[in-house]
C-alpha cells in the first residue's frame, strides 16, 4: 500500500516536492485537530493509492505553519498540485478519492 510521505520539516518539504523532477506532486496540507481533516485523510491516503505515476505528500500544521504561510494556505483540508516546483491547481475542503483523481487527472 502506498502512502502519502508526511514531510516533516521544510527542508523535507522541498527535497520531496520542489526537487521531484519527473512527478506530479500533490500536498495535502492538513491538520490533527482538523475534523474534516480526519475523514479526508483515508480519502487521501486510497487516491495516492491507485494514482499511478502521481507523488502525494502530507503537510501538517501546526508543525509546519511556515509552510502554510508561504503557500498561502488558509483552511484545512487543503490540496496543491505541483509538477517541477511549480503550482499547477489548489483546492480547499473534503474531497473524496475519486474526487482527488478527477481533479489531479484535470490539471496533468
């Protein structure tokens, strides 16, 4: 089973997601104090699973409030897509896996 990489520190942050040279990147910024958080996670954690040739990363807050600060992240559950460093979509909410599909599938 694959699952998302939880990044831990910004230095991590920009090895697994600023530095992928050939992947999609999608970073789910998140919260363990988060309800929604919490019933989105598994949603997550079953699209990275069946997402081939797509990297899914985990952000939590408060550990790594900078980070939401620089991605200007202000609610949680949040997503960013990335592809070689770059924004490429973002969304806020509960989404569900397919719904997390759909969307990465629309913007690669």
């Amino acid at each position: 089973m694959v699952k998302p990489f939880e990044v831990g520190t910004a230095d991590s942050f920009h090895t697994e997601v600023l530095e992928e040279p050939s992947r999609p990147v999608v970073v789910y910024f998140w919260s363990a104090t988060c309800p929604t958080c919490s019933r989105m996670t598994p949603e997550v954690e079953a699209a990275a699973e069946s997402s081939v040739g797509i990297k899914f990363v985990k952000a939590a807050a408060p550990e790594l409030l900078e980070l939401f600060k620089e991605y200007r992240v202000k609610a949680t559950p949040s997503l960013v897509l990335c592809s070689k460093g770059q924004e490429l979509a973002r969304q806020e909410g509960f989404k569900t896996a397919a719904e997390i599909i759909a969307w990465v599938n629309e913007h690669v």
